[in-house]
C-alpha cells in the first residue's frame, strides 16, 4: 500500500476518535489547559475552561485523579461522570436524574420594583410575577430529593447589568396556613450573581449542594437586576436523587 494511501486511512480514523482532554493538555499557544475538577463548574475565566465550555456533544475529559466525563448538553456545559452509570434523563449514577427546564420573563426591570419569580410549573415568559402575585405555577413540586446545579440567563438589555438569581424553596416551613408554605418565602435558600459586559449575553450561575430541598417540597426561582434587563430567558438544570 502507499504511503498516500496509509496517511489518508490515518487521517480518516483520526477525525472519528473521541476528543480527551485533560489539564495537560497543549493549547495552540504552548501553554496547558491548566483546569482540573468538575468540567460542569469550568467559567470562561482562562483559554482552558472556555475549551471545555465549546467543547461538542462527546467530547471526553478526564481528572488528575482519573475521574472521566461526557460533555452531554453543549448550551448548558453539562458532562456526565463515566464508569457510575446514568439516570433517566440525567448523568451521575443511576439513583440521580437531571431536568433541564426553559423559562423566562417578558420583562425583569428592577427600576422600584421587587424580583420577578418565573413560571415553573409551565414555560410561559407572560406567567412571571411579583411575589404579592405569585400562584401555584411558580412553585414547582418536587418528586425527589433535589439539587439545582445551575441556570444560565440571557436578556435582551443586560450590557453593563448585575443580576442575581435566587433559589426559593417551603422546606423548612412548619406553618401550613403561610403563603411560605404554601408556595415559598421571599427569602433565597441561595443566590448567585453575574455580571454582565454585554446584550444577550449568557451568564452561568452554579450553585452549591446546599442549594437543595427534599421530596414534596417546592423550588422557585427569583430574578433581579440593578436595572432593566428587558426580555429574558433562563435554562434552569436540576438533579434529583432517586435513591
């Protein structure tokens, strides 16, 4: 066979192998990738997390410690850990399961008003309201122990903004005639903030674990602004514990 012909079948091979990247990994500067943890967690802050952020569907990663990952939803940067099985829907064992819900607001301006809570129970962007005009669609009920990991938020207006995103839950609620209760207290479990350079830009917040509530009880989701960040959609991603 020639040589020509053993390049080519090289090169035919080498385009369908599955991409590992790993914290030493050469970037085209000569520098490395540099980043070693949870890929879910990788900001845009250094060339090697907005690697793994960009990385397609499939792409593979793995740890110092030999912890492997799947990049398995590319507008969220979701990875799924190898060798511990998968859930319905979701990544982790086979005991967790993740739901990936897309929500929004015609209009978060926090010019003298409150946070806007978004429409969980259904992806309605008219449904948003003030926590004096909050309803049942606001309050999603959980079937299992549950964790959000993350949201990410795009607005129309958001150049030069901060937003915060708020997680809202009744779980720790004892008196059952209290709006508190009945939906969730104005009060965040937890928040995070981000601030934003430009229009349409999409912001990540991650959470931490203690982020969570448990079976029968509710999330909600808050959004505020220094200012009026108009239209604005949010990918909301929570993992619960089948177990």
């Amino acid at each position: 066979m020639a040589i020509q012909d053993d390049v080519d079948i090289l090169g035919f091979e080498i385009a369908r192998r599955v991409v590992l990247f790993k914290s030493g990994t050469v970037m085209p500067d000569s520098s490395t990738l540099g980043y070693n943890g949870d890929p879910n967690n990788a900001t845009t802050n250094t060339n090697g997390e907005k690697l793994l952020r960009n990385s397609p569907i499939g792409t593979l990663y793995i740890e110092d410690d030999g912890t492997m990952w799947r990049k398995t939803v590319l507008s969220t940067n979701t990875w799924s850990e190898l060798g511990t099985g998968s859930g319905t829907g979701g990544s982790g064992s086979s005991d967790t399961a993740t739901q990936i819900l897309t929500r929004g607001s015609m209009a978060i301006d926090m010019q003298g008003s409150g946070a806007i809570y978004l429409s969980l129970q259904e992806n309605n962007f008219a449904a948003d309201a003030y926590y004096a005009d909050i309803n049942p669609k606001h309050a999603l009920v959980l079937p299992y122990e549950a964790t959000l990991k993350r949201v990410v938020l795009r607005a129309t207006g958001s150049a030069g903004n901060t937003a915060v995103v708020g997680l809202h839950s009744n779980r720790d609620i004892t008196n059952t005639t209290s709006t508190s209760y009945k939906f969730f207290p104005s009060s965040t479990i937890e928040s995070q903030s981000y601030t934003f350079s430009d229009n349409n830009e999409s912001g990540t917040y991650t959470f931490t674990p203690g982020a969570s509530a448990s079976t029968g009880d509710t999330f909600g989701i808050s959004i505020s602004a220094d200012g009026n960040i108009g239209l604005t959609s949010a990918t909301v991603v929570i993992e619960y514990n089948k177990s």
